[in-house]
C-alpha cells in the first residue's frame, strides 16, 4: 500500500470535514498538513477529536451552495476532498430538494472553484453505493448504475450522487482537473454521528437497550471499518492510477445480515440487549456487497479490519462518550 508518507506539507482542503469521515481523515493527516475544513458544522464530529484544537487545523463554517465563500476558502488547496452532503436515509427523506441542491449544486461548486485554482494536485469526490440500487452482489465500478422509481424520497440521494460522479470524470475529461471518485460501502467505526445501523446497534447493545431491526432483518450489507475506508481514500489522494477513475472502498469480507449484525454487536459485547423488528416503510436496499478488484488491482488496496474486531473498536469508543 502507498505509504501515508506522501501525503505531507500539503495544503488539504476537505468539505464536510466535520462529519466522520471527513473527521477521521483530518485526524489522520494534521500532523504533517495543512488542513482546511469547510463545514456547516450540522453533523459535529470534529469536536470530539484530539486534533480538533492542532495548529496545523483551521475551520472555515460555511455552506458548499454559497460559491463566492467556497471559492475564497479554498484558495491555496493542493488537494481537494468533497465529502460535504446530505446523506442518511432519515435525512432524505426528510429534505428531498435540499439532499438534490447540496449533493448536486455544491458539488458542482466545489469542482468549479477546484478549476479555478492556480494549481490542484488532486480532486477527491465521495459518491455512494446507493448508486447500484437496491440489489448489487459483487459490483464493479463498470456495473450500470440505477435511479429508482421517481417520487420515492429515497432514491434522491443516489441520483445526486450519480450526478456528482458523472460531473467530476467530466471536468477531468474536458477541462483536466485531476479528479478521482470513490463509494464508500456501509462505513462505521468510532465518531459516527447522525445515522448508521452498526452505530446505532453499539450504543444500544452497550446499554443492553432493544436493537430495532426495520423490515425482516434479511437485507445483506459488507460492513468497511472506517480506518479502511481512510486507507483508500488515501491512496485515491495521491496514487497517479487513480485520477479520471472510480473506485469502491468497502470489505466484501465483512457480509452478513442485518438480523446477523444485531447478533453479533450483542454477542461480541456481552449485552442482554433483545431484538425488536418493526415496520420499514421506505424503500431499502436489500443486497449490497462491492467488488473490490479495481481498487486492489489499480492502488494496491485491501480492506484489513474484520467485523468483530471492527464491533469491539467501535464499543471502545462510545463506551467512553456514554459514560
């Protein structure tokens, strides 16, 4: 794997820094970068994080629909990382137009003000897995995307995130920014906020309070511990195969059903929690496992975090923030 080494005295830019991933990646990198996060602060990860005081950190608030800001903030950036979006089904539900504005608009205001620069090494773009729909068994990055039935809420979120995808290979094809995509698959791990099942099953389990399951429990998901996730998000900043590319980042290792997450965050913690299933009244995605290959193949990547050391990791975490 490219060494992390080679990220160094650079100047970073991340949007959405402030939510977890974005969180876990300024963490990782502060000591020897500079960092520039631009955040709406409406997801706050950040400020459970040791670095969140670093020297090397500054913190822009801002929104990525407001260009002229964005643009301003991001002056002097070699790299850029948009992961600023509205994501998480409840929240998409819940703000359709404003989930198509940010992930398409501010997207598309991120890559502008990126051309815009003097110089750019890279342009990082965050996708979704959400863009294979509800049923996606090994899919590779060359698999026909899907948009899902137009009305259902839903589906929202993944045809914005495909625009983002196909607007960033543009302005590589057309103007040659150097951009790079990739699809996180179901990522957990320590300072998750907002949604996420393994999050929500961990805190409950570590108070031995009901795991809701919505639905049968049935749905399959690959679960990528966010360290993982960083590693690839890492290489997709640097490794010169990566630009004009899209890539998976998950584990197609860590499988298993929703009923069998339940089970197993209760029985890799000790809990007494029981499980509960109740009505899922949305669209769910009911298979999803990436193929890794092309990631593996192209920048040397694989996932290494197995679930239930990933569970216990998590635990540790908000086992201290709860009490």
């Amino acid at each position: 794997m490219t060494s992390i080494s080679k990220v160094e005295g650079k100047t970073i830019f991340i949007t959405g820094g402030a939510g977890f991933i974005g969180a876990t990646l300024v963490q990782r990198l502060v000591e020897n970068n500079r960092i520039i996060v631009y955040d709406n602060l409406s997801r706050n990860s950040l400020r459970d994080r040791p670095c969140r005081d670093h020297p090397n950190l500054t913190l822009v608030e801002g929104d990525v629909l407001d260009f002229e800001h964005l643009s301003q903030a991001m002056i002097g950036a070699d790299i850029v990382v948009h992961c600023a979006a509205v994501a998480g089904v409840d929240a998409v539900i819940k703000s359709p137009v404003t989930t198509m504005r940010v992930n398409m608009i501010g997207s598309a205001n991120v890559l502008e003000a990126a051309a815009n620069l003097s110089h750019c090494d890279r342009v990082v773009c965050f996708s979704t897995s959400e863009v294979f729909g509800q049923y996606a068994f090994r899919s590779s990055e060359g698999d026909k995307t899907v948009m899902g039935v137009v009305g259902e809420a839903r589906w929202t979120y993944a045809v914005s995130k495909l625009a983002e995808e196909h607007l960033a290979i543009a302005y590589y094809q057309e103007k040659w920014l150097p951009t790079t995509v990739v699809r996180p698959f179901n990522v957990y791990g320590p300072g998750q906020v907002g949604g996420g099942a393994l999050r929500t099953f961990v805190i409950r389990a570590l108070q031995n309070q009901p795991l809701e399951i919505h639905g049968d429990g049935t749905q399959i998901r690959a679960w990528c511990y966010v360290d993982d996730m960083i590693d690839g998000v890492l290489l997709a900043m640097v490794h010169p195969k990566a630009v004009g590319e899209s890539f998976n980042i998950g584990n197609q290792r860590a499988v298993i059903t929703i009923y069998g997450l339940a089970n197993t965050v209760i029985r890799v913690l000790d809990s007494e929690s029981p499980i509960i299933f109740t009505r899922k009244d949305y669209a769910d995605v009911e298979l999803r496992i990436p193929s890794v290959r092309k990631i593996r193949d192209l920048l040397g990547f694989e996932a290494k975090i197995e679930l239930e050391e990933g569970v216990r990791r998590t635990a540790v975490y908000y086992r201290s923030h709860l009490s």
